[in-house]
C-alpha cells in the first residue's frame, strides 16, 4: 500500500447510517478496495487535495490522465501515484479505463480539483465494504453542500436533482436496497468493479455518472449516498458545459428507455 503523507482525522459521523439496509448479503471476506484520482491539468487541485488523501487505507491507488500539460502526473509521481495515460478521448472512455486498471474488488473515484474534501472518500470506502454495489457523494443530501447553495439561482443543482428524480421514477425498484440517489451526476462514488462492468457500460459519451445510476438501478444493485460538501472550485474551471452536457444527457435517458436491461 502506498503510505498517506499526514495521520487524517476520521469524519466525524459514520457513513453507515447512510447505508442501505443491513442484510446477510454483506461480504463475507474483506472488500479489497482502489482508489483511482481522474486528471486533467489538475496540478494546483492535486496539490491542495493529495497530501490529504488516507491513501494507507486503500490496496490500490492509481490516476488516469487525460492529457495534462502542466506537471500533474509528474506530481503524483512525485507522492508515489502511477499514472497512466488515457488511451481513448471522452469521459465514458476515461471512467472504463479507471476500473480497466483497477486490480481489486471495488474501485472509488476522485477528481482533485480543491472541490471536496480528502476524507470524504472513507465514507464512500465504508458504505461499498458495508455491502453497497454503488456508493455515491451527495451533494443533495441535508448534511451536504453544493456549490451553489449560496446563490439565489441554482440552475446545475435544480437540474441534477430533477434528472435523479426522473431517473428513479423511470428505472428504481422499490427496495429497501435501493435508496433514491439525488446527486446522480457527481463524479466522486465508488464501485464494485464487476458490478460495473455487469452494466456494460457505453464507451463513448458523457453519460456515465448518470448511467451506472440507471443501470444500477434496472438491474436491482445495492444503492445509496453519502453526504458530500462541495466547495467553490480554486482553479480553472469545469470541463462540462452545462447547456451541450444536458442536451446529451437527456438523449441518454431517450436511450435507455429502448435498451434491454
């Protein structure tokens, strides 16, 4: 395992209250778990959120990289990361690639842009060892945050949660088993790597997030959130255009529809 550069301090509340409800299905042998960061010019957000990460806590950690030019991957080399290079442009291709070289039972996703807090991924590594197929950081939930809270006008926010709505009403079942995720386009959640692939995801897209949500749902996996505080990003900006991103997304849920589960 790789060593974290500081002791964190352990959150503050445990994520299994959030977990799905208690069943005999819990894994029987320890979840051997990955942690993989996603980059993209992401230098000054790796340097705020890396020291940070517990990376002792995890077997496997490893970054995909989608082409920086700013010292990034020589970063995360530097704190004892391998990167590795994104073979095929787009974000489906990209989140393939991650758990394509993910080696243990589950994989946790993190973008190190200064936006959520390092520790944060515990929880997420607590909810899929309690037995969760999918664990995903809420920015929706009472005890989260988004980072337009503070704005009179939340148009990204009132659109994600709409999309999670419609996407439990289309493809949720009615199980304990399967909360209603909110957030179902936040980027940081975790995964079993073969329940991953068992949705047999789309290689070329912006749908991912959204799709092991809708995929998930349909094939009756275990579900849920964690709450998540975002934060105002500290540099550069988002890689998504809200406008085109939606439109996309949106054919995505067309799709689906006419998709065999």
């Amino acid at each position: 395992m790789l060593s974290a550069s500081s002791t964190p301090v352990a959150p503050a509340a445990s994520p299994a209250s959030f977990a799905v409800a208690a069943s005999a299905s819990v894994p029987v042998k320890p979840l051997r778990t990955s942690l993989c960061l996603l980059v993209w010019n992401e230098l000054e957000g790796c340097k705020l959120d890396v020291p940070g990460l517990p990376l002792d806590q995890f077997d496997e950690v490893f970054a995909v990289d989608g082409g920086s030019t700013d010292g990034t991957i020589a970063y995360l080399q530097s704190r004892g990361i391998t990167g590795h290079a994104q073979r095929n442009r787009g974000y489906n291709a990209a989140i393939i690639e991650c758990f394509q070289h993910c080696t243990t039972d589950a994989l946790i996703l993190y973008h190190p842009k200064g936006t959520i807090e390092p520790i944060e991924v515990l929880c997420c590594k607590e909810l899929l060892e309690s037995g969760c197929d999918l664990a995903i950081g809420s920015r929706m939930h009472p005890q989260g945050r988004n980072e337009e809270d503070a704005r009179l006008l939340r148009p990204r926010k009132w659109f994600v949660r709409s999309l999670g709505l419609l996407t439990a009403l289309l493809w949720r079942r009615r199980s304990p088993q399967q909360r209603i995720i909110h957030d179902v386009l936040h980027g940081f959640r975790g995964m079993r790597r073969d329940k991953f692939f068992a949705i047999d995801p789309l290689p070329t897209g912006v749908s991912i997030d959204l799709e092991m949500v809708a995929r998930s749902y349909r094939k009756g996996f275990r579900i849920a959130e964690f709450p998540s505080v975002e934060k105002p990003r500290p540099h550069g900006g988002t890689h998504f255009a809200a406008w085109p991103t939606g439109k996309k997304l949106l054919k995505y849920v067309w799709h689906e529809l006419h998709r065999p589960a």
